[in-house]
C-alpha cells in the first residue's frame, strides 16, 4: 500500500528519519531510542533467536547492516526485514504494483542517482514529496540533496528489489542511454566516421599501389624500414619489462609476506563482482560452484549476473538455478549495440559495493583473490584505481592452440603487464579479473560501450588521468579459446579494438602527450602502434625468411652491405629473446610440461596477421560489432589454483 502515515505526517518522518546534521545532537536526545531490528523481526517470527545471534555475531566483525547479513545468508527474506524497517521507522511500505512513481520526480534528481541513494521520489502531495528509500538508516545523509531538488520530503520504506522494478519501469530507456553514452565524448569511439575511414583507407591503398608502380624499390624499403623499427622497439621493450619483472622476482620477500601468512583486515568493503553473460544457459551451475568457492563474506558480497534481456535461454538456466541469496540477475535493455562494456555500465548502476570487479563467466578465480584485492586497496594511497589479477587457462593440454595461448598468457600477465607497471608505462587492461575504486570508475564514466577492447581502452584513460594500475599475484583459471576460427575472430576483436583505441586518444596528440607524458607517450606509440604495424607489415618480414632456405631475396641489391647482417641479428634477437621470456614464464610446475612447446610460437602468431587484416575490414563494416566467444566447451575438469 502506500505510505498515508508518511504522508499525512511528515514531521515524524522527518525525525524518524534523522535531522538536519545541525541539530543532530539535540534532536536526538529529545527522540526514544528506537526498537532494536532483531527484536521487531523476533516478534514478528521473521528469524529464530539463533540465527539472530548468528547475524548479530557477524555484525560485530563487518560493517553491514543487520538486513543484510541476515538476506544474504537467507536467515530472512527481504519482505520481512523491510516491514520491519516500517515499523521501526514508523513509516509505511511502498508496493510499487500499487502506483508507478512520478518520472518526473525522478527526473528531478537523476535515475542513477537514485540508483545509488537508494531513494526514489514517488510522488506528491501538497508541499511534501513522498520518497520510497530502500535503506532508511541512510536517509538522513541522502535528505539535504533531496530536499535541494524536490523541496520538503517524508519517507516511506520500499524493497531494494522493488525499487529497482519500479525505476527501471519508469526510466528504462534513460538508463540504457546513459549506458552507452557515459564516457566523454572526446575519449570515446562512439564517433567513430566509418565512412570516412574507408576513404581514408581506401586512400591509403590507392597511394601505396601508385608508389609501388612507380618506385617498387622504394616503397618496400620504406614499409620494411617501418616494420623493422617497430620490431625493434617493441622487443626492446619486452626485453625490458620481462628483465624488470625477473628481477623483482628473485627480491626475498619481506619478513612475513608469504602466502597466508598476512593477516587480512577485519572489516572489509562491500565488493560487487559483475559476470557478463551472453547465450550461455549451460554455464550457470559450474559459475555458481565456482564463485561459491569465494571465501570473502557474503553479506560484503554482491554477485551481478549481468544477461541480455532477449537472451531468454540464459535466463531460464539461470531461473532455474538455485542462485545463492547473494547473486542476482541484471537484464540488460535491448539495443542495436550489443558489447560487453554497454552491459556493464547499465549493471553498475545496481551495484552496492565500493571496489567493482569483472570476471567472465567461465573464470574460477582463487578462493581468497577478494580478501586480496581489499586488502591492497586498503594499503594503497587513493591514485590507485585498478589491480589486474593474473589469467591462466585451466585447458592447456587440449591441442597445439591452447598449449600456445596458454605460453602466451603466462609471458603476458605474469611478466610484460607486470613489467610495464613497474617501468611506469601504461598497462593494457584484461578483460577480467579486474578491480577498481568505485568512485574513481565513475568519474571516469565507466567503460566506453562502444570499444569492442575495452579494457585496454580503460587502462588507457586511467593514465591519462592520472590513476595507478597494479598487477597482483591472484590466478584465475579461464577457458583457452583453441579452435582455429574463433581464435581468429577472437583475436581480430582485440586487435580491432586496440586500432580504435590508439586513433581515439590520438585524435589529440599534444593533449594525450601532455597528460602522459614523453614516457607513457613513447610506450603507448610502441604497444599500440607497434603492435598493430608488426601484425599488418608481417608478410614484409616474412619474405626474408627464404634467405634462410638459400634463396636470394628479389630486393637485397637495394639494401646497403651491412643491412642483412643487421636484419639477421635483429630477427635472432627477436626471437630468442621472445623464446627466453616465454620459458622463463613457465616457472610454474604446472606450466613446466609447456616449455618444449614455446618454440613452436614461431608458427602461431602469423595466426594474428589474419586477425589484424579481419580487424582492419570490420573498422569499415562493422566498427562496433562485438563478435562473442563461445565459453564453457573445454572446462569440464576440475580447476586447479596456482
């Protein structure tokens, strides 16, 4: 029903929902305490004089409200915790099938803001404007800000879960709007001209064709110049961020850092987890086993199961699943843009915790990885914004492509990213396992929906403005994507978001270098750039190759006496360098069986000039298309930690 005892007295809801910070102290010694909540739910026979005692212990260990411990250990449900909240509020319970909230009331303080107030104005009467609040406790810090905006206000009380329907109801379209449009649009791809590109490229093609009509030499010996540059730089900085990293490694630890041995603090943060989920029905009971796995308290843990709302097959499994009290499901609006960082920032609007964290939904991340995270946010100054956590396949014994990916990943997350991070440059982001300050990813806007790599895009703008990322020793185990095809959608995916991303933030070269830095700036020409020349250019490195099988290269007339001395010594470089990084990656025992197996990395990255040229084509036809991965076809063994 709804709140007539709020409405026809909103001086008592104004007391009982706290006064003015000014006249806190008076105000409060003038009001009787208020019945305890465990004893209005004892009375009403909503929990058990044990389970009472049980919450009650909990919340003498964590900060978290008494509704919620018991919620998320199912000691109560939410209807009974929120009738009581009613009565010891002296308010009234909001139904929302009763009456829709007023949108323009909504309007007046913003969808998401009422999202994360957990206050919803409903409507009027008179002079006063009845606000349904979920978390009446809070009230009292959220009233200057509603009253600014609608004037003199009472509260009644409402379910977070009915306050959720009632405002996605109500303002749908504007969440989903905000959540393709929240990143500023200078540092988004959001504009990206499609047709002006093709031109541009086409342009480009036409150029390169001419100049090789007319001075074949030349032009080879330019792109080769180009190509061979970006080789070098970018293997001296492998080389420098593998020995940096290698170097940290054989530090001893300091006195009491060993695993285990560090207490984690007390009182932790409410941490949400968002697992985008897209056509996957089968995933779902191997997600809820693996995430229960998760020692981190569950009444400071808040699961977001973030699914399409036309994808009705992953709904129903996940329907008829037994999801734990601290899992819900987040449909997400439908809409012409369907990627994985669309569906994030709308689900982030419903999240509860301070740090927001992502993982895919066939990862199985290390029991005590929450514990972890908190705890080095908690040590770290507030310019820490990010920890990336390590990736590792738990399918690396399925054939040549897992056991290659697998090398990959290991030199990847447990040497480059790391090294980078100490080097002071940039670090790409992971698409999962990552963790961030709330606050500091909102300010940001979130995730650009629009990027198809929009993690690396987020490292990116993470520096810009001046926010740390940190590497943490934390494995999750995921799935290697190890069929031929996929592997190459996959990878021209990434590879087309890293082109989108590199020509966003160089729209403005001399802005992006004043925010950088010459030294982040020089190391995001060499990652991003770098990295795109050598995949598109391979086939110019390539030819020299058959000088190897005797054959004379058709060009090396042109090339000066000392050049292929050099091109030899570079390739060699190149390659036992990358051969070295790879092995000294697999220090692991379970990766040790992997070693043999780093040298035939020689045949599997040509695999990624495909996907660079599959990239490049999609930035004309389909620069936003999202081309999903299909999960859960290798991961049917038993997960290992390491």
């Amino acid at each position: 029903m709804i709140a007539v005892k709020a409405l026809a007295n909103p001086d008592r809801s104004r007391a009982a929902a706290g006064p003015a910070a000014p006249n806190l102290r008076s105000v409060a010694q003038t009001l009787p305490a208020r019945v305890p909540l465990g004893s209005l739910l004892m009375r009403r026979g909503a929990v058990t004089s044990a389970d009472l005692r049980m919450a009650l212990d909990i919340q003498t260990r964590q900060q978290a409200r008494l509704g919620d411990i018991l919620r998320a250990h199912g000691l109560a449900d939410e209807d009974a915790v929120i009738g009581a909240l009613a009565e010891q509020y002296e308010t009234s319970v909001i139904d929302p099938s009763d009456a829709p909230p007023d949108p323009r009331l909504i309007d007046l303080i913003g969808p998401s803001r009422c999202l994360k107030m957990g206050c919803l104005p409903w409507r009027r009467a008179g002079a006063c404007t009845l606000v349904a609040c979920s978390a009446p406790d809070r009230f009292a810090d959220h009233r200057p800000a509603l009253e600014a905006a609608l004037g003199p206000v009472a509260m009644a009380v409402i379910t977070e879960t009915g306050l959720h329907r009632a405002l996605i109801g109500s303002r749908r379209s504007s969440l989903r709007l905000q959540a393709e449009t929240c990143v500023r649009a200078r540092e988004s791809c959001r504009t990206w001209d499609a047709r002006r590109f093709s031109l541009l490229m086409g342009a480009g093609v036409v150029a390169l064709l001419g100049a090789t009509v007319l001075a074949p030499k030349a032009t080879f010996l330019a792109l080769f110049g180009i190509v061979v540059l970006a080789l070098l730089l970018g293997t001296a900085m492998k080389i420098a961020a593998a020995t940096v990293q290698l170097r940290f490694l054989k530090r001893p630890p300091p006195p009491g850092a060993g695993a285990g041995t560090v207490p984690f603090p007390a009182r932790k943060p409410p941490v949400s987890i968002m697992v985008p989920l897209f056509h996957e029905p089968d995933i779902a009971p191997r997600l809820v086993k693996r995430l229960g796995a998760l020692t981190y308290p569950r009444e400071l843990l808040d699961v977001l199961l973030v699914v399409e709302e036309d994808d009705h097959r992953t709904r129903d499994a996940l329907a008829a699943s037994a999801l734990p009290h601290w899992m819900r499901v987040i449909p997400v609006p439908d809409s012409d843009l369907r990627t994985k960082p669309r569906a994030l920032n709308y689900a982030m609007n419903f999240a509860r915790g301070t740090i927001i964290g992502v993982y895919d939904a066939e990862d199985a991340p290390a029991p005590d990885q929450l514990h972890r995270i908190a705890d080095r946010f908690a040590q770290s100054g507030p310019d820490l914004a990010c920890i990336q956590g390590v990736l590792d396949y738990v399918n690396p014994r399925t054939n040549w492509l897992s056991r290659c990916f697998t090398i990959e990943y290991a030199a990847w997350f447990r040497l480059m990213l790391p090294g980078l991070e100490k080097l002071g440059l940039v670090v790409p982001l992971g698409g999962t396992t990552l963790f961030f300050r709330r606050d500091i990813l909102e300010a940001l806007g979130g995730w650009d929906a629009h990027n198809v790599t929009e993690d690396a895009d987020l490292g990116l703008r993470l520096a810009r403005h001046g926010y740390r990322t940190e590497l943490l020793d934390t494995v999750t185990l995921e799935e290697a994507n190890c069929r031929l095809w996929p592997w190459i959608k996959q990878r021209s995916r990434w590879l087309k978001g890293y082109a989108m991303t590199y020509a966003v933030h160089m729209r403005d070269p001399v802005t992006l270098w004043r925010q950088l830095g010459p030294w982040r700036f020089a190391g995001v020409q060499v990652l991003f750039l770098g990295t795109l020349i050598q995949f598109l250019l391979a086939p110019i490195l390539w030819s020299f190759w058959i000088m190897l099988l005797g054959f004379g290269h058709p060009l090396a007339e042109a090339l000066p006496g000392w050049t292929l001395p050099f091109i030899a010594g570079m390739f060699l470089l190149a390659e036992v360098s990358g051969l070295a990084i790879n092995i000294a990656a697999l220090r692991a025992p379970h990766h040790r069986f992997l070693r043999g197996w780093a040298i035939s990395l020689h045949a599997y990255f040509p695999l990624a000039a495909v996907a660079a040229y599959k990239g490049c084509w999609e930035m004309i036809s389909s620069p936003f298309y999202w081309d999903k991965t299909t999960h859960g076809l290798h991961d049917t063994a038993e997960h290992g930690q390491s």
